[in-house]
C-alpha cells in the first residue's frame, strides 16, 4: 500500500539559510499535518492543511511556512534558520471526510535537518 | 496547555507483559492513539480509544478510562523487536484532528 512520501530524507543547511521540505500524503488524503521532533522529544504540532485550506496552526515559529497544492502534496518553508531548528519533521495524512472511525494519522519516514 | 504524561523509561523480559500508563486532561478530549515509534523511524498506528473500555489487537490491548483521563497500554509475550519508544497522543476537540504527544515512554526488552 502507499504510504506517506516526505523529501529529501536528509538536509543539512548552515544558519540564516533557507530550506523546503516536501510531504505527498496517501492517495485521497485530504488532511496533512506537520510535526517537529527534537532530539529525545515528542514529536511536536506545527500545522495542518484540509483540502488545501490552512485548519490549525501549533507552535510554529513566523520563520516558517507551509502550503498545501492543488495536488495535495504540502511544503514546509524555513528560513532564517537556527541551531535549535535541527530536528526530525514528520508530515502526517489522514482522510477526514467520510465515515472513517477515527481518521488514523498516517506517519512519512521523515526528513532529518541539521542546522550548522 | 494539555499535559499528557507517560513514564520516561520501562524495562521488561521477553516473553513477559507490561503496561504502560498514560494520563491526560480531560477537557475537549476527542479519542486517544497509541503509536510505536523506533529510534530514528516514524511513528506507526497501534491503536485507537474514544469509548471507555479495552481494545484488543493481537499482543497488543489498549484501555481508556475518560472520567479518570487515564489510558494504559498492554503488551502481551513481549518480544525483542517491541523496544522501542510508546507514544500516547490525544486529539482534543474542535474542527482539528491535530494530536498532542506525550513524552513518550521508552521500553526496554531484555532477554
């Protein structure tokens, strides 16, 4: 079965660059979300996209911004990177229309950034 | 804020049980996931509680207790392969579906 495609894998930028990461949800998924997980830590909300329209917003930073495609894939933009920035992000994707249960968040591999 | 507490850190032999606990504020709650997530790896789906009561799947149970704000997951006949870090999350309510993550609870299976 599909699942949840993030690139790259693995970015490494030094501070005050800027960086993209992409996320291809599963194949009629309406909802992508987006986490940050530091070293040691729980992963971390930082927003979400439903059919293409920005529905939450966690604790990201004015840095960063993210948008979601008229093909449902979702960017996260990052800029005037630091340090404390160098994390794991996870791009989830679930289907919220319908009658599934509980509409189960579908994890990407995600993407390591390291910030020097 | 919506503290959601796990252990830090469990120890278990293979083949035994172990139960990892949970507890959440109950306010908004809107169900509860426990995901498994190895070093390094995404979080994967282990199981869903919205309803009072236990879900079984498998080795795996989990249980839910709303008035209580408590979540406990079971793990039967443990094997090598299940440490790894547990992670509670709860969707709260609203238009979101966004989950809040516990700290996690990172187990140990020796032999």
């Amino acid at each position: 079965a599909a699942g949840v495609i993030q690139s790259p894998r693995h970015l490494i930028k030094e501070k005050r660059e800027t960086a993209t990461l992409k996320c291809y949800p599963i194949p009629r998924h309406d909802t992508v979300y987006w986490y940050q997980q530091g070293p040691g830590q729980d992963p971390q909300f930082l927003i979400s996209f439903y059919e293409k329209m920005q529905s939450d917003k966690g604790s990201i930073p004015d840095r960063f911004s993210a948008q979601q495609f008229s093909d449902y894939h979702s960017e996260l933009n990052m800029s005037s990177l630091e340090l404390g920035d160098s994390a794991l992000y996870f791009c989830a994707s679930s289907s919220n229309s319908g009658t599934r249960r509980y509409n189960e968040q579908f994890f990407g591999p995600g993407t390591r950034l390291t910030v020097l | 804020g919506q503290n959601i507490d796990q252990p830090t850190e469990m120890t278990a032999t293979e083949g035994a049980i172990v139960q990892i606990n949970c507890t959440y504020q109950t306010s908004g709650f809107n169900g509860l996931f426990w995901y498994q997530q190895h070093a390094g790896e995404a979080p994967t789906f282990l199981s869903y509680n919205v309803l009072d009561g236990l879900e079984e799947k498998g080795r795996f149970s989990s249980f839910l207790s709303r008035s209580k704000g408590y979540s406990y997951l079971l793990l039967k006949e443990l094997q090598m392969k299940d440490s790894a870090s547990y992670l509670c999350a709860v969707k709260y309510g609203g238009a979101t579906n966004k989950l809040i993550f516990g700290t996690g609870t990172l187990l140990a299976v020796q032999p």
